[in-house]
C-alpha cells in the first residue's frame, strides 16, 4: 500500500522556513504542523519568532500558541498531537507541511522514534543544574559523553538543554538515547516524508540571526520576558528557549 506524502522543511534558526512554507502551501494547497518545541507556548511570541497572523497569509497552522508555559510537554505529546494534525490535514484532502528546527520533535516524528518510557525526575534535574552551575556544563558534556558518545557527536560543549536530556533518558530508562532510537527505528514509518532542509553560508546565516535578534529587542522581547517570567512560578521547559 502507497503511504501518504507528508512534506517537512527543517533547518538552522533564520534560515527562512516560515516564509517559505507559506509560499509552499499556498502553492500546494497545504496546511502547516509547527515543529518548533518553543512556538508551542502561549504568550511567547517574540522571543520564538512565532509567526504572526498577517504572516500566515490565512494559512492554517497547527501546533502553535496552545500549551501556557508553566505546562510540561514532551516529545511523545508532541509526536501523538503531530499525527492528529497530519491525519486531519490529509483528511481535507490536503497536503501536510511539517516546518521547524527543534530536531528531537521532527526525529521522533518521522523516524518514529519512541521516548514513552521515561519519567521526568524534578529532583534530577536540579541535580543537574547545581552542577552545572557550580562545576560548569564542560563537567555535564564529559559525563554525558562517557554514557552516550554517539549522541554527543551531534551537539555542542555548550549545548546544556541536549546535555541534559542524554543524561536525563540514560538516568530515567536505562538505556541511551542512542539506543532507544535504534530500537524505535524497527518500527514501520507510518507517512511518506519528504524532507528538504535549508542550508546556508554560515556567516550569512550568522548575520541573519543577529539581524533578527535586533528586530526582536526592538519589538520588545525584554518586556515579553519579564512579563511571562512575573506571572508564572514554574518552567518546566518553556523558558528554556530563552535560556532562563
């Protein structure tokens, strides 16, 4: 049996996927599944450049501006709304355009990758903040990469919310990330998915995103910030996309 077509367009933050999937669904008749694990906030519109409604050229989108921020989501909740919205797309008998970077989301999504076993642990995770704020993330990196070397080839010294998230799957389940992907991947692929990533000269990439980081404080991001930060205790994951 032919498996449906789902097109997905990835790549670094500023390489243009929002304007372009735009263009694309206008073209094609298609409706946008947001892959972006911060555009999935209320109230953080700014700081994740979450397309605005004159943007979306009346366009529909899914998954984006629903979950309020003081609200945990994980990425088997994203994998399981992703499906929802991709089957009611296919439904109207249009085309699905899976669009964003967060690469842990669109993994799990088109590889069918599994992380349903594991348990977020608060205690842990402080655990692992105090560490790296005392020791440093170097000191996390080094650790992580001793449990799950493979994983680490893929991410940066600096990168702490990866970091973390090796170490967090090895401590809840057991098993590494690497090895949970590895068996997820024995499982059929549910859609047809044809990725297309955008890729840029680095130091043109790196202009646009100061470019657009300008744009952002002009807008008010400071101001976006302190006003969701006053108003909510918790982050469980939210604020990490603006790395507070």
């Amino acid at each position: 049996m032919q498996k449906e077509k789902v097109i997905v367009i990835c790549g670094p933050t500023a390489s243009g996927k929002t304007a372009l999937s735009i263009e694309l669904a206008k073209k094609i008749d298609g409706e946008i599944v947001s892959c972006d694990s911060m555009q999935i906030y209320k109230e953080m519109n700014i700081g994740t450049a979450k397309p605005t409604k004159e943007e979306m050229q009346t366009i529909k989108h899914y998954l984006i501006d629903f979950i309020p921020p003081d609200k945990r989501y994980s990425v088997s909740d994203y994998k399981k709304d992703a499906k929802n919205a991709i089957k009611e797309i296919l439904k109207k008998g249009r085309i699905p355009i899976v669009v964003g970077g967060t690469g842990l989301y669109l993994d799990s999504l088109i590889y069918e990758i599994e992380y349903q076993n594991m348990e977020f642990d608060e205690n842990y995770r402080k655990k692992l903040e105090e560490k790296a704020q005392q020791e440093g993330i170097e000191k996390l990196y080094e650790e992580a990469k001793k449990i799950d070397p493979e994983a680490v080839k893929k991410i940066s010294k600096n990168d702490k919310k990866r970091i973390l998230r090796i170490l967090e799957i090895y401590h809840s389940t057991g098993k590494t990330k690497t090895e949970q992907e590895k068996d997820s991947r024995k499982k059929e692929v549910e859609y047809d998915y044809k990725v297309y990533a955008l890729d840029w000269d680095r130091n043109k990439l790196y202009d646009r995103i100061n470019k657009r980081v300008d744009i952002m404080l002009k807008q008010g991001l400071i101001e976006e910030v302190k006003q969701i930060y006053n108003k909510y205790k918790k982050f469980p994951t939210a604020m990490q996309g603006l790395r507070i």
